[in-house]
C-alpha cells in the first residue's frame, strides 16, 4: 500500500466514483489510476467499490471505512510536512480558507492584506459558499480554515475560535417612510414591508424567522440572496426593506440609502475561525487567526491546539470580551 494508492482512492471518491474526473483532478492518466486501484483491493483482499460494467457504481461499506482512515493518514502526511517546514522556518506554503460571502468582502481585505505584506510567499485560496458548501470543504479535507458564523452543529469536528460578534441593520431608500422614523424600530414595523435578506440556512430554524415567530408575526420576505451588495441593490430598486449584517454598510451607501439601527430585534451572531484538531498549525497560520482576530494570539492558539475537547477551548476563552463589528463609522439612521 502506498500514499500514492491512498491519493488515488480519495480522489475517486471525490469526484463522484468518476475515474475520468479523478485522473483530471490529480494530473494523472485515468487507466493510472484504475490500475492503482486495482493493485490495491487486492493488496486489501476487499471490494472497496461495486461495479457497473466498466465504471464504478457505489462504494461498498469496507470501502467507505478505509476511505475514512485513508483521510486521516494523508492529513497526518501534511501534518509532517508543515512540521517539518515550520522547523525549518519555511515562510512557504499554502493556506486555503471556506468563509462566507459577508466575511470574504467586509472583513477579510484587510487581513489578507496584511498577512500578504508578512508573508509574500505563502499562496492563499479563498473558497465563498453557504454554511452547507464550507462544511463539505471541511469534511474533504480541503481547506486549512472555516471561517463562517453561526451553525455549529454543521462542523463538529471543527475547534471554534469565536472571533466577533455582529448585529444586523436595517437598510432604506433616503425617500422610505422608515427612513424618517423617530421612534425605536420594531419587528411589527418591519412586518408592515416587503422584505430582502440573506438566504436561510438549509439546517437548524433560522433566526431571522423566529423572531418573528416569537412575536406571532408574519414577515414577508420577497426576496433572499447571500450578497449584502445584491440586497443592497434590489433596496434601491424598491423591492424592499433590506435586512444586512452591520458590517455590510459602507460609507458610499450613505449616498442613497439610510441604515436604522436593529440592535434587540435579533440574536446577536458571533463569526469564528474553526481547523480540524488534528491539524498542525504552521507559524503563518497562526498569525493569519491574530490578524483576523487579535484576541486569538500565537501563544493562545498553541495552547487551544493542545486541548483535546471544545468546551476546554470555551473556558478558556471565556474571559474574552469580543468586539463587535460594524460597519461605515458604525453609524445609523434616525431610529438608532
């Protein structure tokens, strides 16, 4: 048996049992690999996938249990090779982040900025999705971290750095009516409007629905998208009220739109960076989680990755006054 064999395995089983693909995704020759795959079931002794004629049907419950460990012996290759580059402090590398939309175009310029000017050489990946699409990343083994906020029962495997906490906003034409509002906004005043907001989690009750729920309202939500800059336009548009996260605000919106403050009427949400515990966290790794979060410094990352559950990683930053992020001068409109 070798890595090699392994690679192979695991690159069958994530393009779909498509030998084709697989050949595609490792630059290698598909009749390569089939051979490969070959030599290895019979090293085994076991089908490790039902056949269809040529192609490969469905993988066999011995097979989804060497795939399983064989995931955990090539990440344990790359746990030696980081080691052994950080030993030999190799300022090279690769760093590859799932995050959301919302953390990927208002928070994280400013960190990969930085972290560029520190470490020229170390390429960085950036994967966008949904909570669903990081989760899978995760579970592929192709990123280093998550970066995401909320539904954390999506990455049980993950240890959970909190790094912010975030409030949404409510966003207007200057010409609405909510605009000119003197009072305290309401969930019963946002009810009386079509509304646009992010797209609901597919898992788990969402939290915009269920403060309203809690109120025996209905929203009328006409429109969802994951892009606070797509919300932002279908509000200029006058499809509706538009619900953001705070950080989303910027200060060219101030030009046509008025943001009012919704502090209260919804959870409060906390975004965290999140790595397999089995990861060796390189020097760079380490210092991309400060710059995001400066709370999570090097020496206590280090420790975090020497315990061995997350509620001893919870008491230990429990102290931890988080900030909370907003957005263009953390201003808002007259009902703030």
């Amino acid at each position: 048996m070798t890595l090699q064999q392994l690679r192979y395995l695991l690159g069958i089983a994530d393009s779909n049992l498509n030998i084709t693909a697989a050949a595609e995704r490792l630059h290698t020759s598909q009749p390569g690999i089939s051979k490969q795959l070959k030599l290895l079931e019979q090293e085994l002794g076991i089908q490790l996938f039902t056949r269809k004629g040529k192609s490969l049907a469905a993988i066999t419950p011995a097979g989804h249990e060497v795939i399983a460990r064989a995931r955990r012996i090539m990440r344990e290759t790359e746990n030696i090779r980081s080691l052994a580059s950080d030993l030999s402090s190799e300022q090279e590398g690769t760093l590859s982040i799932a995050t959301t939309h919302t953390q990927a175009r208002y928070v994280l310029p400013e960190v990969v900025q930085a972290f560029r000017a520190r470490y020229p050489k170390v390429n960085l990946e950036l994967h966008q999705g949904t909570s669903e699409q990081i989760a899978e990343l995760v579970a592929s083994n192709s990123v280093d971290f998550a970066i995401a906020t909320g539904a954390y029962d999506l990455f049980p495997d993950l240890v959970l750095l909190p790094c912010y906490h975030w409030e949404r906003i409510v966003v207007v034409p200057k010409a609405h009516s909510l605009a000119a509002k003197k009072d305290k906004l309401t969930l019963k005043d946002l009810s009386a409007f079509p509304l646009v907001t992010y797209v609901f989690s597919l898992t788990g009750e969402s939290s915009f629905k269920k403060a309203f729920n809690e109120k025996s309202l209905d929203p009328d939500v006409v429109f969802t998208a994951r892009d606070a800059d797509i919300i932002k336009t279908y509000v200029r548009m006058g499809m509706g009220v538009g619900v953001v996260a705070a950080m989303a605000w910027e200060c060219s919106d101030k030009e046509d739109l008025v943001a009012l403050d919704a502090h209260g009427l919804f959870p409060q949400s906390t975004t965290w960076i999140g790595f397999r515990r089995d990861t060796v966290l390189r020097g760079y790794m380490l210092e991309f989680a400060e710059l995001l979060a400066p709370h999570l410094s090097v020496d206590i990352t280090r420790k975090i990755g020497d315990l061995e559950t997350q509620a001893e990683v919870d008491a230990l930053l429990a102290p931890i006054v988080l900030p909370v992020r907003g957005g263009c001068n953390e201003e808002f409109g007259s009902a703030a």
